[in-house]
C-alpha cells in the first residue's frame, strides 16, 4: 500500500503524551479466518508493532473477554472467536528506583532503574499496584539497558510534591521473542539449491514434497550469501571464579595468514558478528585450515575455561528418551 505523507500530531491514551505523525498507510489484518481493514497512522518508534484503537474496536464490534482469554470481532453476520497468544516462557525482570526521588508537580524527569540485565533491548509495563496506589503517571515503552541500567520517564501530574523510595519496583520488563533482521533481497535461486540438495535423500516423493512446502516458507534462512543474524535475545553471561581476568599473548603468524585473518575479522565485522571490545580478557586467534583450502578462525579460550564456572546439567540416556519419543514417529531432528 501507498503510503500518504501527513504531518501531524495524536495523543495518547495517558491524556498527555504525543506522538508525531509521519503519514498514514491503509492496512490489512488477518484475524483468525477474517480478514480486516484499517487506516493506520505511521509514528516513528512504537514499544510495539501496532496499536488497534477505538475506532477498529467499534468497526468490528470487538469483545475482550479476561476470563476466557479470548477476543472476539465481527464483520456482518458472521464472528470471530480467537485466543489469547500468551508466551508462558517469557521472563519478567522488575525494574528497580535506584535512588530515592521527588518528582515537583506537573513535571515529567527521566529515572535510572536497575535491570538484572547486563545489556539488552526490553519492553517495560509499568506497575498495575503502584498506578493503583500512585497518581505517578508511566508509559509502556521500549528500553534500553546498558550496565543493569535503564531510564524511565516519569510524569507527576498533580499540584503536589510526590515521593517515590529508593527500590520501589516501578514495573516489569521482558525481552522480546525471538526475530530475525527483515532482509527484502533474498536470493531465491541460490535459496532453492540449497533446500534441494537437503531433500534429495528423501525417497517418497510425498513425503518430499511436504518437507519442501515447509523449508520453501523459510527460503530466507537457506540464502547463505549473508549471514544472518539474531536479535532480541538474553544476553549471555559467562560465570567465572574469582581470579583475574586470563590474557594471552597472540600467537607467531606468517605474513600471509595475518592477511587472510585481517579479512576474516573485517567480514565479521561488517556483518556484525563480531564489535570492538576494550577489555582486559585476551585470547589468541589462530587460523586452522579446511577442506576446501580455505582457513578457519579459532580462538584459543583454554585459559577463560580454566576459571568458568560451568553449566552442568545431566544428559539424559539417549536410547531411553528416543524409546520415549519414538512412540508413532519416525523422523527425529537434533541441534548440535
């Protein structure tokens, strides 16, 4: 759809806040089996992807229902019945009052909160018990943690003084699901090769067809001419034992594998894989060569595994859980 300039301004539910308008943009929603339409204003940052409003809950009559977990829309005779998508895996980190604070009235001030998060980008709902409690006014927003810390905007909209204690929870954040950076240029020739040559051992051409259907809706992940990349994911953290950081001297390299490493670590670089760290943790690289006579970068970490705490959880006993599984299926997928 076309998208139409417009230059102006909403506000929000808060009765406060404004967001700018860049344009508007005709959309339209599959909800369930029906197929809706929406005029949609364009904002340039949104805690979330969309936002339906009033006017798409009275167009199609919309009932939210919070027992059930349902919601449930109509166009003319016919109704809509869907279900809550709740993520049961998803993990809230309260976002902690770092120091007391005193908000003047009719002010809006920016707080630091901590986050047990050491980096992250998170979405933040603010506190149900404390807006039941306080006339503090808070946004859901999208944030950004840096160090376990993060700020939040605050609006006292009263004519008095407001206080908030150091360690006050001021609400829950979690980091999104899973996705993967939107790409439009997918090779799809190169695409198809690949998903081809994972389906040539399948015999039953059936059966083949099937698994293709399925590789063909992810075609974007078969296109290997650049790497694709993870995002919004928990941050990983390496537990160590309370020693001093290791830090190795780089290994002897001959002029020509200095070169081919230059160009690995700056392939890793344009695609992000890798970013420049100031930190007093070294490891040696060294390239190992392969098969195809190329090199293979690897670092040395025997040092940093030395002192790492590790994450022992006990294998289970791979006949057993496959007798477990194997109960009516044939096919069996593993991650390495």
């Amino acid at each position: 759809q076309s998208i139409n300039k417009v230059s102006s301004r909403v506000i929000l539910a808060d009765g406060y806040t404004s967001l700018s308008i860049l344009g508007t943009v005709h959309l339209s929603i599959n909800m369930g089996d029906m197929l809706t339409t929406i005029k949609a204003f364009i904002v340039k940052e949104l805690c979330v992807d969309c936002i339906l409003g009033m006017d798409f809950i009275n167009k199609y009559k919309m009932i939210i229902n919070t027992e059930e977990r349902t919601v449930s829309i109509r166009d003319g005779p016919k109704r809509t019945t869907l279900q809550f998508d709740v993520n049961k895996h998803c993990i809230n980190y309260p976002a902690r009052l770092i120091k007391h604070l005193r908000i003047p009235p009719k002010r809006t001030v920016s707080v630091p909160v901590s986050v047990a998060l050491s980096s992250a980008q998170v979405l933040f709902r603010p506190s149900f018990k404390l807006q039941q409690r306080s006339p503090i006014l808070m946004l859901n927003s999208s944030l950004k943690i840096h160090r376990y810390t993060s700020f939040i905007s605050l609006h006292n909209p009263t004519n008095e003084v407001r206080l908030l204690p150091k360690g006050i929870i001021l609400g829950t954040t979690t980091i999104p699901t899973l996705s993967f950076k939107k790409d439009p240029d997918i090779d799809y020739s190169l695409a198809q090769k690949n998903i081809c040559n994972l389906i040539q051992p399948i015999t039953n051409s059936e059966q083949k067809d099937k698994v293709k259907s399925v590789l063909d809706k992810h075609a974007k992940l078969f296109d290997t001419t650049k790497h694709t990349i993870v995002i919004n994911v928990k941050p990983h953290a390496i537990k160590t034992l309370d020693y001093p950081p290791p830090s190795s001297k780089p290994y002897y390299s001959t002029p020509a594998k200095q070169d081919a490493m230059y160009k690995i670590t700056q392939e890793l670089l344009q695609f992000a894989l890798i970013r420049p760290s100031y930190s007093p943790y070294a490891a040696p690289a060294l390239l190992v060569a392969k098969h195809d006579c190329t090199w293979r970068m690897v670092v040395d970490y025997k040092k940093l595994n030395n002192i790492t705490i590790k994450d022992n959880h006990p294998l289970p006993n791979m006949e057993q859980t496959i007798q477990v599984l194997g109960n009516g299926y044939q096919f069996f997928s593993k991650f390495d």
